[in-house]
C-alpha cells in the first residue's frame, strides 16, 4: 500500500529542516553509523587479524567517542546567553574539535604502532572476504553520513560537525586504503595490509591538523572571509540614509557569528529615525546571515569624536559623495 505523501521520509524532507534541526540531527546520525561501524569491524578483526581493518576500527572508535562529544557540545553551544556567557557558549563547539584532534593524533600512534608489529611479524589474514564486505559496507555508510553533514554545514556554520565530517572524511579514505591492503594480502602480499595501514595513520595526522586550525579559528576570534566582510557592508549600504561603514569587525563563534559597526548618518536625523534606519540594516544583515549577532553604532557625520576602545580604527574620509546626495535630497 503507497504511504500518504505528507508521511514519506525522504531526503528533500531533510533538505527543508532549518539550520539548527539539521545539525541536530547529524550529530545524531554520527553516533549511531560509528556505533555500527565499530561493532562490525571488532568482530572483523577478531577473526581476520587485518592490520587494515584495525586501523579502520581504531579511527571508527575515536570516530565514536568524537561523535558523541559532538553531540552533547552542539546542544550545550546553542543554549542561551546567561549572566556567567552573556555572549553565549557557541565556543563549546571549538572546544570539541580540539579534543576530536588530540583522539586523532592517538589514534595514528596506535595503528603505527601496531603496523611496525605486522611489519617486522607477518601473519597470514583469515576470513578476508568478511573484511572486504565489512569495508564495503562502511564505505556506503559513511558517504551517506557526510553527505547529510555536508547539508548541515551548507544551513549553517557548526565547527563541532565540521570536525566530526573531517573523521568520517578521513574514514571513507581508511577505509578504501584498507580494501585495498586486504585485497593485496588474499593475493598473498600481507606487508602491504600493514603499510596501507601506514598509509591511514598519516591521513589521521594530517585530518587533526585541519580540525586544529578550524577550532583555533574560532577560538582566537578569526573574522570572516573577506567576500562575507563585503557582502556585509554592501548590505548596510543599500540604504542611501546611511553614508558610510566603519569599524566593521566580525568573529566567528562556533555556531553563531558576531558583526558589529560604526555607520554614519546625518547629525540632522532624529533619535527615532536613526533607529529606523539601523533596525532596517539589521533585518537585511538577518537575512542573509540568519545565525548573526549584530551590534551596530550611529555616528552623525562629520561630527562624531573618535571612540571605540582599545581597537579604535581611525574613521576613513569615504562616502563624501552620498552625504552630499542625502544632503540635497532631503532639501
């Protein structure tokens, strides 16, 4: 019997979750392919000895363990600012990606550790065909995991899934590395099943490294690219009213962004109308970076004394051309 089409579960249902469901749920998702993928190949290794599927353990393991810091740091990021955070906690997230980094890092000592034994000890594989399906089926499970995590990231910013997507990244290479090792021990070449898992080990160690610098991102409060930076101020300036951008400064902050600015306005405009004028900018600052917190400060042109604290940028003599068109149109 065909299902009522309000109640099929398919993939454009995911695509229209909002941001915040998405990641969500691929952090859920996460736990539960690592929780499979690791009880499938511990039985593999029991009974085939694979140095290959090992290290494919190993990583599904920490893989396992990271997820489930994901989890839990992806919740705890997107709570409420309380009076301890007023701005937040989306840093959990940073936090997380660097712990996923330190497991990364283990992990490729392990299985170097264990592939020199293999090296200097081979021994004959047992039941490969179970390894090679096992392999297989990892692979098609992890393509589908970072296929929805690749959907997460493109609705929002979450470096905690961006950590986790570089494990399972780092997995789909193991794990072919390891088809590869075990397809050349069963045609009686067991050195390479080890050195293949050399090969996995180095990948480890150049995956943390790249989750390094994205939590290090975040943690020292890295702007934005320089396209966001502009689209941005293109965005304020839409609204001939305001006559120039400065101290435009943005940060990322795990989940969230913040973007703060001085804007020039006309000294004549009242309190009111100024505050028009930046709810608007605001609203269309909103719309195309849904997950900004947003601070901007008035300045009336050509009167304003410099300020700012400690990171005070002096204010640039741009914009003349569309004070003085504002000016003329209101007279």
């Amino acid at each position: 019997m065909t299902q009522p089409p309000q109640t099929r579960l398919n993939w454009l249902n995911f695509r229209n979750l909002p941001p915040e469901r998405l990641v969500m749920t691929a952090s859920t998702l996460s736990v539960w392919v690592a929780a499979l993928l690791v009880i499938v190949k511990l039985y593999t290794v029991i009974v085939s000895g694979s140095s290959s599927v090992l290290a494919s353990m190993t990583d599904s393991g920490l893989d396992l363990i990271a997820s489930l810091i994901t989890f839990f740091a992806v919740r705890y990021a997107k709570t409420p600012p309380d009076k301890e955070h007023p701005f937040g906690h989306g840093k959990a997230e940073a936090f997380s990606a660097l712990f996923q980094a330190g497991l990364v890092f283990a992990s490729a000592a392990l299985v170097m550790q264990d592939c020199v034994r293999h090296i200097l000890h081979p021994e004959p594989l047992q039941h490969t065909g179970l390894a090679v399906a096992v392999l297989i089926v990892s692979i098609v499970l992890t393509l589908a995991l970072v296929s929805f995590q690749n959907m997460a990231l493109r609705a929002s910013q979450s470096v905690a899934i961006s950590a986790d997507r570089m494990h399972y990244l780092t997995d789909l290479v193991t794990n072919l590395i390891a088809l590869i090792g075990v397809a050349a021990a069963m045609l009686g070449f067991p050195v390479v099943d080890a050195l293949a898992g050399f090969v996995m080990a180095g990948w480890f160690v150049w995956g943390a490294v790249q989750v390094l610098r994205e939590a290090a991102s975040h943690l020292m409060d890295e702007a934005m690219g320089e396209a966001d930076v502009d689209h941005i101020e293109a965005l304020v300036l839409e609204d001939p009213a305001i006559l120039g951008v400065h101290q435009l400064r943005t940060r990322l902050n795990g989940p969230y962004i913040a973007v703060q600015m001085h804007i020039e306005l006309s000294p004549r405009l009242s309190l009111s109308e100024a505050h028009r004028i930046i709810i608007a900018a605001e609203t269309r600052l909103l719309a195309a970076y849904p997950n900004a917190d947003i601070l901007i400060h008035p300045d009336p042109k050509g009167e304003a004394e410099p300020h700012g604290g400690v990171f005070h940028q002096e204010d640039g003599e741009r914009d003349d051309a569309r004070f003085d068109s504002f000016e003329a149109n209101k007279a």
